[in-house]
C-alpha cells in the first residue's frame, strides 16, 4: 500500500491494520524465539557431540595402552617361563651327571 493509499483511509481502518501487523509482529517475535532456542539445542548437541566422540577417542587410546601392557606382559611371562625351563634342564642334567 503506497502513502497516498494509506492517508485515505479511515483511523478505524488505520487500527485494523495496526492490530494486523501488530499481531503479525508478536507471531513473527515468537517465530524468532522458537527458532533461537532449536539452534541453541542444536549447538548444545554438536558440542556435546564433540565431548562424546573426545572422550571415545580418549577410552580408544587407554585400551590400545592396556592391550600393548598385556602383550609385553604375557611375552615376559613367556620368556621367564623359557628362561626357568632352560635352568631346570640345565640344573637336572647336572644332577644326573653328578649322580653317575
């Protein structure tokens, strides 16, 4: 609607159309708050996305320490164990040939 449309209207017609964007106003602020606080949701979730998938990161990296501490434990154990095998053949061997 142009100036010169407007100025012939009458004051009540003038309030019907103040009430209208008025109202249209309100729903439009409305509109905007709802939207705000769904980004403000979405941003939250994206950065608690980012925390999750860190501390997954972090939980990965703990068990690849774990698992190489208990390959380089049981390859210890494994040697030890060839290690006391060794000597008690060693030690039985000596014994029979001092018995003999």
């Amino acid at each position: 609607m142009t100036e010169k449309e407007l100025r012939r209207l009458r004051r009540s017609d003038l309030l019907e159309i103040l009430l209208e964007l008025s109202k249209e106003n309100q729903e439009l602020r409305e509109q905007l708050k709802e939207s705000q606080k769904k980004l403000q949701d979405r941003q939250i979730l994206i950065e608690e996305s980012g925390s999750l998938a860190e501390a997954a990161l972090k939980l990965n990296r703990i068990f690849e320490d774990a698992q190489a501490a208990c390959e380089q434990y049981e390859q210890n154990v494994r040697l030890r164990c060839e290690q006391l095998e060794k000597d008690t053949k060693r030690k039985c061997e000596d014994m029979m040939h001092q018995s003999n």
